[in-house]
C-alpha cells in the first residue's frame, strides 16, 4: 500500500488535486445525510431498516458507477477520469460493509443471529457472497497488489465486478419485494454498461451507430426484466406494467430512463473530439 492509496484526495505524483478532492467530498456526502438523518430522528418509524436500506442502495449505486468510468473515460477522451475508479470502487464496499454493519444493528448486533439469517435467507446469502466479491477487489485495489499480482492476473481477477453487480442487483430486487422500480432501473443501467464492454474496441468507444443500438437493447431488456418480474414474482399484470412503459403521463418507467440515458450517451459521442476537448478546457 502506498501513500497515494492511503491519500485518495492526491494525484499520481502525490499533489493535491482539486478534482479527486471534490468528487471524495460527494462519496461521502450520503453517508452524512444518513447520519444527519439518524441524529434528528427523521429515518421514520423503523430507523435501522431505512438506513439499512439507504446504504445497500448506495452501494449498488457506486458499483455501476465504477463500471461507468471506463466508458465516460472513452467517450469524453478525458484520461484523468480513469483517476475516480479506485476511489468510487472502494466508498461502493464501504458502503456495502456499511449496509451489513446496520442490518447487524437492526438485529441488535447479535453476530450469531445475524450469520444464521444469512444462511437461512436465500436473498440475505446472494447479497452477501457480492460483499465478499467486492471485500476481495478492494483488498487487491492498491498498487501493491497490482504489481504483486501482475497486470494479466489482476485484469481477471477484477472481472469479478461482474457477477458480484448480478448478485447485487439480485439481491436488491428480492428484497425490496412489490416495487422494483429503482432494481429495475439499475439492473437496466448494468445492462447497459455490459453491453457497451461487448461493443467496445480495445481501447476505444464503440461507433456512434453502436451506442443507438445499444441504448435502444439496453432499454428493451430493462422492459423485459421488469414485464418477467412482475410476471413470475407477483400478482401484477405484467402487461399493464409494459404499456406503462409508453405512458409517461405520471413519470418515466425505468426502461424509458435506460433509453434517455443510453441516448445520451450516444449523443455525446457523436460530438467531435475538438469542441469536447474545447468544452472540457
């Protein structure tokens, strides 16, 4: 472990840097909304649960934005954002451990109950085996562990961001049981950003065409999953909850947000490289 790792606020060459600094600052702004929250007593009626809740979502919520980095980087062709993925992927664990750390709470930090509900609980084992996942890419973040490791066997190693964002996400549906609405629209943003890693060159984005078509998939699986889970899970139509997909009278459905963002991108990169270099400037 070397100083930088342990000063994530300094650059490569060990100054401060003004950027890492600021986005650090917005990593642990929820934490201290949910503290501020819990100090004035305003987590409602069952306060551990809600924090609990808070900080899972947080969690899932840092992990794709991990795996944004790399495409945000490609696209803007802004190299110092590739500065963010250790900072983003280690406060995505901490607010991970966060989570378990206030399920332990609710339970009254009774260790032994706590592991048994995790082995007795179908959706609590998932969401547990994706903290572990994550407990392992955090450890072997640091530039030790690169060099350790070697470049080949620390690439595959991290692939495990992968099936640990599945667990995650299957684990957020499960329990937040009838209303899935923010699973869907994360379990979309996944699909897109996997999607966008099989279209992807090396070392570049994909074509502008590439990115319509895949905002366009990304949006239709994020209809399919919610129209399966509505259809197999609960005793939802699953039609009417597709056709609400094409009523945006009381708001965007998750797959349509999937869409808007997905065409955003693909808007972005069809910018020319001189006036997003000029902007950037």
């Amino acid at each position: 472990m070397t100083w930088t790792d342990l000063t994530p606020w300094r650059d490569r060459a060990g100054a401060f840097s003004p950027f890492k600094a600021l986005v650090l600052a917005a990593l642990t702004l929820p934490a201290l909304l949910l503290a501020h929250a819990a100090w004035t007593a305003s987590l409602g009626p069952k306060p551990w649960q809600a924090a609990t809740h808070d900080a899972g979502t947080w969690a899932i919520r840092l992990l794709l934005l991990s795996l944004l980095v790399t495409p945000l980087r490609q696209i803007t062709r802004q190299a110092r954002v590739a500065e963010l993925r250790r900072m983003v992927g280690v406060a995505c664990f901490a607010y991970a451990g966060l989570h378990l750390l206030l399920y332990a709470g609710d339970l009254g930090f009774d260790w032994l109950k706590v592991g048994s509900e995790i082995i007795r609980r179908v959706y609590l084992t998932i969401g547990f085996v994706a903290l572990v996942a994550l407990a392992v890419l955090t450890a072997t973040s640091t530039d030790g562990a690169v060099k350790r490791l070697g470049g080949v066997a620390w690439r595959r190693l991290h692939r495990l961001v992968f099936p640990a964002g599945v667990l995650a996400l299957v684990h957020f549906t499960l329990q937040s049981k009838a209303d899935v609405t923010e699973p869907m629209l994360m379990a979309g943003f996944f699909a897109w950003l996997i999607g966008y890693r099989l279209l992807a060159p090396a070392g570049g984005a994909p074509g502008v065409v590439a990115m319509f078509v895949l905002a366009m998939g990304a949006g239709a699986a994020t209809a399919a999953l919610e129209f399966a889970w509505y259809g197999l899970a609960t005793g939802i139509d699953p039609w009417r909850v597709l056709a609400a997909n094409l009523d945006v009278a009381f708001g965007l459905r998750p797959a349509l947000w999937v869409l808007v963002a997905g065409l955003g991108a693909a808007a972005l990169r069809a910018v020319p490289r001189a006036r997003r270099v000029a902007r950037a400037a």
